[in-house]
C-alpha cells in the first residue's frame, strides 16, 4: 500500500452529506481516494494540475478524531466553497475537477 493516499474532496462532501464520519483508511472505499490513474493523466504546473488540501486537527476523543462528524460538517462545507468556485462548468472533465485531501485518520 501507498505511504499516503489522497482523499477526493467529492467523497468527503458527499460523505457529510449522508451524515457519515471519517473512517479509518483501511476501512474506506477505493472510491473515497484519488485514483493513481488520475493523478498521472494530471498536468504538472498548469492551471489543469491537481489541488492538494491538506487538513490539520486536533482529535476530539482518543478513538476516534470526529465521533459525530461534526469536523466533516465544516470541512465539507469549505471543500463545496471550493470545488463550486472552481469547477462550475459541467462539461470540465471529471480530473480538472480533481480536489485531493490529506487529512491523517484517513489519508
């Protein structure tokens, strides 16, 4: 397995949505990450290239960083900021629309 694997944005919007909460990497879909695929098709240095946000916090119990999700609420909330204001054409291919996440629990 890769050292760090890069959460998609999407999933994690679409996971607070639900009302999930962040799982452990082992525990999440393929789904929930950037594919490999992906990140080579990406172009280096040019306004089509992917976007790295990296998440920072402090755990809010010793199991689990988010028991409720409130954490993912707020972050989704600034992801779907971001994506929309970014990516508001719905033709764009879906890699230009390719927000990646580093956030620990999961990445």
């Amino acid at each position: 397995a890769a050292p760090i694997r890069l959460v998609d944005a999407r999933y994690l919007i679409a996971l607070a949505q639900d009302g999930g909460r962040l799982g452990r990497r082992q525990d999440l879909p393929d789904s929930a990450f950037v594919s490999l695929e992906t990140l080579r098709r990406l172009r280096i240095g040019s306004s089509n290239s992917l976007r790295i946000i990296v998440v920072s916090h402090a755990w809010l119990t010793p199991w689990h960083p988010d028991p409720h999700g409130d954490n993912l609420c707020l972050l989704a909330i600034a992801l779907r900021m971001i994506v929309d204001d970014r990516h508001d054409s719905a033709d764009a291919p879906d890699e230009l629309q390719t927000y990646a996440v580093m956030i620990d629990f999961c990445s």
